[in-house]
C-alpha cells in the first residue's frame, strides 16, 4: 500500500511540475497582472530613489555597445544617481520579447527603442510608452518627417528618434570612371535623375563591361531601397494597401532585373557584402551609417584610396534609425530619469556630440545640428567630396517617411523573400511578383478582420 | 567486383560524412576571418583573425556567459536525470490505479509545443519570485516529459523484475532497490538522456532569450546573438564564440559515444 501511495506521489508530483508550464493559465488578466508587478516596483524603487535619491534605468536594445553604453556611462559620470542596466536583445527578437513580457506581467525595461520599420507594431502595443508631451517636449525643433512617424493619430509622441538617417547612393570611382567616363559626384548625379535613368546608365554599364559588371549587387537591396523611399502608406483603414506599395516596389526591381543591371546576391550577407571590395558592382544604396558600417569595413582599401563618391537618389529618404521610447510601467522617477536622459543624448551639444562621436549618429535636433556640427570626418573616404552637405543638408530637409503600420515588418519581410525570388526567376514579372507577395502576407497576418487589398 | 562493391559502399559514406563534417570546419575556418574578410577571400581555408576574434568575445562577457551556461546546463541535466529516472521507475515497477492515465498524461506533455506554456511558465516563476535568476533556466528541463517516457520505455526493457522482486526478498528497501539494482541496468539509458538534456539546455534560446534581463546572467546562445549592433553582425566572432561553445558538447559525446549509442539501441534487438 505504501509502495503504491510513493509511487502515484512521486508521478503526479513530477507530473504537477511537468504540466505548470504547459497548463498554467493566467491566474490574473496579464494587464491586470502587469499594473500589480508595476505598482509593486514602483513602491519599491520610489522608496530607493527618496532614500538615496538613486533611480536606475533598464534598457533593452540591440546597440547597447556602440550606441547606448558610451551616452550611459557619459550621464552616470554626470549625473551619479543615475544608474543604467542595459540588455542587449537581438533586433528581431525585441517585439517578441516585449509581447511575452506583458502577457506574463513580467517587467519591461525602463527604455525601449523601436526600429524605424517597426514603429507601426510598437504603436500598437496599447498603452505602452508614456506621452513626451507630458515631460514637456518639444517637437518643433526636431526633423519634422521623424516626428511625425513617432505621433499617433491623437497627436501623443511616443517616441523620439535617435538621429536622422538619410539614404543616398554611393559609388566606387574606379569603375564609374571606367564605364561612364567620369567618377566627378556632379556629372554622374546629372546622369541619374530618376529610376528610368538609373536603368539607362545600367545598360551602358553592361555594355561596356561586356556584362561583366553590374550597375547594383542585389535586388533584396534595391527592393530595399524602393520600399524606404515610397511614401505610400503599408495601411490606411484597416487594410493593407499591399497591391499598391508592392505594385511600386516589384514594376521597378522586375524593370531593373529585366534590364540585367542588378545581380541576385542576397542583401546583407557576407557573400553580398564581398561585392563592396570587387570590381564588378558600382552603385550601392547608401544610408549614412553604412559609410562605416559597409563601405569602410568591406573595403578598406577603397576607402582608404578615397575611391568612393556619393549621389542623391531620386527621392529623399530615411533608411534605419531607431526611436526612444519610455515605458509607462517604469516609476515616475525612472520616467523623469529617462526623459532626461534621451533628451540630454538628443537634444545637448554634449550627448548629441558624445553620439556623433561614438556611434556616428547625427542628432535630428536642428537647433543643435547647425553650421559644421553634421561634419563627417570620414570624408576622405569618398575623396574629399562634401558627403555631410548631401547627407544632413541636401537629402535630410526633404526626407519623406511613410506613415508607421502594425504591418510593417510583415511586409518588409514578404518584400524580401519576394525580391529574392524575382531575382532569382526572370519569369516573374511585377503582377506574379505582387501576387506571390499577397498570398505570402496572407499566410503572415493571421488577423482575418484585416483585408489585404 | 569485390573492388566495385567497395567503391560502392565507400564513396557515399564519404560523401556523406563531408555532408556532415564540412559545416562544422566551415564554422572554424570562418572563425579565424575578420568579419567583412569572410567571403572576399575562399572560406575553407583558415585566415590569421582568429585571436582577434577571440579576443573581440573575451573582452565582452564570453567567459561569464560560458560558465553560466555550464552551470545552467550541468544542473539541469543533473537533475533532470534523477528525477526522470524516478519516474520512469516508478511507472515500471510500482501497480497502481492511475497508472494509465499519468502515462497518457505523460505522452500528452510532450504532443504540447513549449511555445503555449511558456508565458504560464513566465508568471509561475514570477509569482515565485524567480524571474531575475538563472533558475527557470534550470527548472523547466528537470520535469521533462520525453524524459520520464523515454526512462520509463527504457527500464521496461533493460530492468528484470525478477531481479527487483529478488531484492526486495533478501530484504532491500526501495530506494535501495533503485540505486542499486535498478540504477547499474539502466545506464546507457541515463547518459543518453543526460547528453541530450545538456545539449537541449546549453542550446536553448528561447527561455533565456525570454527570463534574462541582465547581462550577468547571459547565457551562450544570448551572448553569441549580442555580437551585432545595429548595422553590423560580426559574424567572425560569433562563429568563433560558437567553435568554442562546441567544444563541452563535443567532449561530453566523446566520452559517452559508446553508452549513448548503446542506449539509443537498447531494446532494438530482443534476444
């Protein structure tokens, strides 16, 4: 009899433990349980921060080296009371991280900051970034474009971007000078006007190179560029306006490809990154911070030889960049804490500067970012060329950004698996492309109340 | 004819293990590559960036990281394997009435991905105040259904019962039964277990990726996806942390290859 009691014990105490996991419901409502957890700590930390005056700010992100870690270790030498936890989370998984977080009532961090092509889904996380207006921001004497992607449509501020990051096009002189007679950044931009340009120049490329050399490495990478550059809204009204924004970016990507001016490497792969340094891709889309992260690091001796020029593309437009956000289950004190904090990073000739030295992002703020203080140093990189005047002066006053989606990433997703395919099949043209992106999306949005038009 | 049957058995085992095997001097070759330098130059064959690399992880929380998942993973196989092996004993020895319905219970642990539970997961050891710990890391691997099955199919074949109710005759009491008797006949089985537990734990990403929210507390797979900024993965580095967080897995399979493959054969051929 003993023996049988031990043993259903010891099976239904393994079993008990083994199902907590899977079967544990959600004992309190996940919101209900994340104001408990929240108020928990706020007792908590605003007892610290009266004691001692100490507040400390949690901070997930995926450029916590090169980006947050210098500006943090900057204002804790200033401000000492100020202590900062960062975690570094991989961009992907910063959305799915959050999301469990809140439906566990587990703590958020204190910061947050939300890629440029997910704005959308973090906006639609209900509730969970406080309003800046309420700290007293601002918004006028930041890029009016960055601002409005960070307002929803109550006018709350939600966010503020880091820095500006318009996109241009780069070049490698060598081979322009090779194909089209001249490398001068003056004559190679009266070349290239519009798109229907770009595809005249290609083919003059491919000739003279006897198809040698091609005008872009990769179709992932002008899908890219076309998508930052539309303005046309992912969503308006609850649908998706997928014919419409892929239609745009699929008539040019099938229009270049048919033209034989762009390889099929994938975008952002080593193999793909490899193309910076050889001698048969030219032209690059180019957002100010791959001049390091891309031309300088795959093509040191290019760049070394200033063999680099820079053109405006045919729209102004920003690629990358993250906005700060601030939670609304941090404490009031961590709050206040980190309002200053971003705004001092933004917003102060010192953090502004500590950014543009460490990380290379230039401030958005345009009472800060004046006369020389956009001056790049890397501009003999592209052979002494004024590239900071075509980056923060020419491009960044006429940057659009389409309005943020919750959808955004799902799109850009479906672009780039589609873009890959039409690369990779020439007889895909733009209606197969659209169409394969559709059904594709379909699979993704699992919402049916959202039409995908 | 003989030399033809041996070309025929010969070149797709080859071609097989260089399947298998070149991935694998793929990672270590690109380890030794500055990054950008990877595919300008012929991967499969070693560059001279390999202490730079190793130095890039070692000035951020390699080593840290490593023995938290040293840790992390010795434990949760440890007791992984205790508690599994007891319930697998318990199933096979012990006559009782809910039997079936906890074997079924069992089975049906395992038919649940780990995605659904793991925010009831999350609020278990929040409400237990372990959510800043490394502890949930431990605990979710010890009450592990496949574990229990697997022990469970394991003692039927590989544990006599009459050497039990032998035992259990000259006077054993039952935790002696188990640790003596019943533990020496189920080894292959244990270290099977054991190995792949240590394996599933040292590279899971998701329940870290989940529980930590300090950089103290990273685990391998957490630091080695940390070696990225915003525009720049550094692959060199990653593949690098990754040669080198083979290298536990590698020695445990080594020194367990014969009982493991003994235990994953055990009962496949009844004499």
């Amino acid at each position: 009899m003993k023996r049988k009691l031990l043993s259903v014990l010891l099976c239904t105490g393994m079993l008990a433990s083994m199902l907590a996991g899977c079967a544990a419901t959600t004992a309190q409502a996940p919101a209900e349980a994340q104001s408990t957890e929240a108020e928990a700590g706020a007792e908590e930390a605003s007892s610290d921060a009266s004691a001692e005056g100490e507040v400390t700010i949690t901070y997930w992100g995926w450029d916590v080296s090169n980006f947050a870690q210098p500006l943090m270790d900057k204002y804790h030498e200033l401000h000492p009371n100020v202590s900062f936890e960062p975690t570094a989370v991989e961009w992907g998984d910063m959305i799915p991280k959050t999301q469990q977080a809140l439906a566990s009532g587990s703590e958020l961090p204190t910061i947050i900051p939300m890629d440029l092509g997910l704005l959308g889904a973090w906006k639609n996380i209900d509730d969970i970034f406080v309003d800046l207006r309420d700290y007293g921001i601002d918004p006028s004497k930041y890029n009016q474009a960055l601002m409005a992607s960070t307002t929803d449509d109550s006018g709350k501020i939600f966010g503020l971007h880091e820095a500006v990051n318009p996109a241009a096009i780069a070049y490698k002189r060598d081979l322009a000078k090779q194909y089209l007679g001249t490398d001068d950044p003056e004559e190679i931009q009266a070349m290239l006007q519009t798109y229907d340009d770009y595809i005249t120049v290609g083919q003059k490329i491919k000739e003279a190179s006897d198809g040698k050399a091609f005008m872009f490495h990769s179709g992932q990478a002008i899908a890219e560029w076309f998508y930052f550059a539309s303005t046309t809204p992912n969503s308006e009204n609850g649908a998706i306006n997928a014919t419409t924004k892929y239609t745009e970016i699929m008539d040019l990507l099938t229009k270049f490809r048919d033209a034989g001016i762009v390889d099929s490497y994938q975008n952002g792969t080593p193999e793909g990154n490899a193309t910076y340094a050889d001698d048969s891709h030219i032209f690059f889309p180019c957002p100010d911070w791959a001049v390091s992260y891309y031309i300088v690091a795959n093509d040191p001796d290019g760049a070394a030889a200033g063999n680099w020029g820079l053109i405006m593309a045919p729209k102004g437009y920003q690629h990358g960049g993250a906005a700060m956000g601030i939670t609304t289950s941090a404490t009031d004190e961590q709050k206040q804490a980190a309002y200053d904090f971003i705004t001092w990073a933004i917003s102060s000739e010192e953090g502004a500067t500590l950014m543009k030295d460490t990380a290379g992002y230039i401030t958005h703020d345009t009472t800060i970012n004046t006369g020389d203080f956009a001056k790049r140093s890397d501009e003999d990189v592209f052979g002494g060329q004024d590239i900071s005047k075509v980056f923060y002066s020419d491009i960044a006053s006429r940057i659009e950004i389409a309005s943020p989606s919750p959808y955004d990433g799902d799109i850009t997703n479906v672009r780039n698996d589609v873009a890959q395919q039409v690369m990779d099949d020439p007889s895909i043209d733009t209606a197969a492309a659209v169409q394969a992106a559709k059904d594709e999306l379909a699979t993704i949005v699992t919402d049916t109340s959202v039409e995908i038009k | 004819m003989k030399v033809i049957k041996k070309i025929l058995t010969w070149v797709p085992l080859i071609l097989l293990a260089l399947v298998s095997l070149i991935p694998f001097w793929l990672m270590f070759s690109m380890s030794t590559y500055k990054s950008e330098m990877i595919f300008q130059n012929n991967p499969l064959i070693p560059s001279n960036f390999l202490m730079e690399n190793i130095k890039t992880i070692m000035e951020s929380n390699f080593v840290h990281s490593y023995l938290n998942s040293l840790f992390v993973s010795a434990l949760a196989m440890v007791l992984s394997v205790i508690v599994c092996s007891m319930a697998g004993f318990a199933m096979t020895v012990y006559q009782f009435k809910a039997k079936k319905f906890v074997n079924t219970l069992i089975m049906l642990t395992m038919m649940v991905p780990t995605q659904i539970g793991i925010i009831g997961y999350m609020i278990e050891m929040r409400n237990l105040h372990l959510n800043q710990t490394l502890i949930p890391l431990i605990l979710v691997w010890i009450a592990s259904g496949f574990g229990a099955y697997w022990m469970t199919s394991f003692i039927q074949s590989a544990l006599p019962m009459e050497l039990v109710e032998s035992a259990r005759v000259d006077g054993a009491g039952e935790i002696m039964i188990y640790l003596r008797i019943a533990f020496p006949c189920i080894r292959p089985g244990l270290v099977t277990l054991a190995l792949l537990q240590f394996l599933w734990s040292w590279n899971s990403y998701m329940y870290p990726l989940l529980f930590i929210n300090k950089q103290e507390n990273y685990t391998i797979p957490i630091f080695v996806k940390s070696l990225a900024s915003a525009y720049r993965t550094d692959y060199g580095a990653q593949l690098t942390g990754l040669t080198l967080a083979t290298i536990p897995i590698l020695i445990f399979f080594a020194l367990g290859s014969k009982t493991f493959i003994r235990g994953l054969t055990a009962g496949a051929v009844k004499g």
